[in-house]
C-alpha cells in the first residue's frame, strides 16, 4: 500500500516524453522554497495498492512513469513493489525524484532495494541559493540527472545530460 497525493497523466515536466507521474505523501528533507510543500505530510493523500496504481498506468501504452512526491524513499518497498510490477508487466523506464543523494542511497538497505529498479534518478535536496529556472527536469544547480543502472554496473555515478530545446 502506498500514500500518494496525486497521479498526473500525460505530464512533461517529470522527464522526457508524456510521464505518467506517481507523487507520494511524505517527506522529511524540508527544503526552503520547495515546489510542493504540502507532500511532506506522511498522512496526506489517501492509500493505494500497486494493482490500482497499475491499472492507471497501463492504461497508457504511450506514458512512461515518474516517482515523486514528497519523496518515494521514504515509502522504499510500496515503490519497489510497484516499481517490479512495472517492469514485469510493461516496457517503461521509470524516473525516480528524491532529496537523497544517489551515494547515500548506495548504504540504505531499504532504499537500495528500490534504487536497483530505478532507471533515472534526480538526486539531491531543491537548495533555494542553487535555483536556476534554465534547467530542465530539475530546479537546483546540485541536483543530478543519474543512469541509475549504468552507474551500478560501472561502480561509478554516470550522469545524463538534458537541455532545452529553444
């Protein structure tokens, strides 16, 4: 069972393409000037099982899926649950936004579990004096677009670069 906030379809600001974008309730990072204040109530929301969640995503055989929230850390096996039956039931990549750091998550056993079924994460906290509105699928110069991935398999943190087009 997971606490989510919202579902958005069809979205394009939580990674490339049309997103189907999950936001969770909860998180304890309490970034100054976060986007979305209201997720970081863990009891905000309502609940839902992986199978209702499935049914929306696929649903749309077009849309691929984003976590956010609040942060789905925090809720590491719901997500993980979810994020296995994503892959066993469809062909879509999965973005992972958290205001943990890609290294910090190497050394929590529970959120490495899910870590392992993510193909992008965007890590790192929203730092207000980093803010710069040119960047794209994140809002902080320190926050980072990771191959998920590519980075377990080479022991190294392999970054992806997105730009606007203008």
């Amino acid at each position: 069972m997971l606490q989510i906030l919202n579902i958005i379809e069809d979205t394009m600001v939580d990674g490339p393409g049309f997103r189907t974008s999950i936001y969770c309730a909860g998180c304890r990072h309490g970034c100054e000037g976060c986007h979305n204040p209201q997720s970081w109530d863990f009891e905000g929301g309502h609940p839902m099982t992986t199978d209702d969640i499935m049914r929306i995503i696929v649903a749309d055989p077009y849309a691929n899926v984003t976590f956010s929230g609040g942060d789905p850390m925090y809720q590491p096996e719901g997500f993980a649950e979810l994020a296995r039956a994503i892959h066993e039931h469809t062909s879509k990549d999965i973005w992972c936004y958290t205001g943990f750091t890609f290294e910090a998550l190497l050394h929590m056993p529970r959120q490495r579990q899910l870590l392992n079924l993510i193909d992008v994460l965007v890590d790192g906290p929203f730092l207000k004096a980093q803010r710069d509105e040119t960047l794209i699928f994140r809002g902080s110069r320190n926050q980072r677009i990771i191959d998920v991935q590519a980075s377990i398999a080479q022991g190294r943190t392999v970054m992806l670069s997105y730009t606007a087009a203008l």
